[in-house]
C-alpha cells in the first residue's frame, strides 16, 4: 500500500486499526503482524504474513487486498491483479 493509498503520514497499522474500528469481521485482527513488516519494508515477510492469514481466514476480503498490495510491492503484477479480483469477489468495495 503507498502513502498515498494510506493516507499521507499513516503507517500500516493505523490504518489496520481504523479498518478494525470500522468492521466486525475477523480480518483485521491479522492486519496488524503484515502491517509491521510493511511499515519496515520486509516486502517477502509481509507478503508470507499475509498467505498464512488467508490459510486461516480465507473468506476475508481485507486480506486478499492487503497481499495484492504485497505482490504489487514486489513487481508480481499479474499475482497482484489475481489478489485484488479475489477480494472483489469475496465483497471488497473500494
């Protein structure tokens, strides 16, 4: 995710937080680990983070787009686009 998909100044994790704040789904409360390797720049470690929340919560929108955002990072463009049609299927609106 770039400052500018997060807001300028906003690291990772707060907005995971208010994306917590804003939904009572399950999702978010894996955002925060993912959201502190992205806000170090541990491209491949967010992107694992991300794969292992999805092995748990497969149904979560939040984080197919957050690893499309992962794969985006790291020049995966067609896995990116993968993700984030995924996460349109599963109801992300955005």
């Amino acid at each position: 995710m770039t400052q500018a998909e997060r807001g300028e100044g906003s690291s990772c994790t707060e907005v995971a937080r208010k994306n917590t704040d804003q939904q009572q789904s399950s999702g978010p409360i894996f955002l925060d680990e993912s959201c502190l390797l992205y806000d170090l720049d541990l491209r491949e470690e967010t992107l694992a983070a991300y794969e292992e929340a999805i092995q748990l919560a497969p149904q979560e929108a939040i984080l197919h787009l957050h690893k499309g955002h992962a794969l985006e990072q790291l020049g995966r463009l067609s896995e990116a686009q993968r993700s984030y049609e995924e996460a349109r299927r599963l109801g992300h609106i955005g």
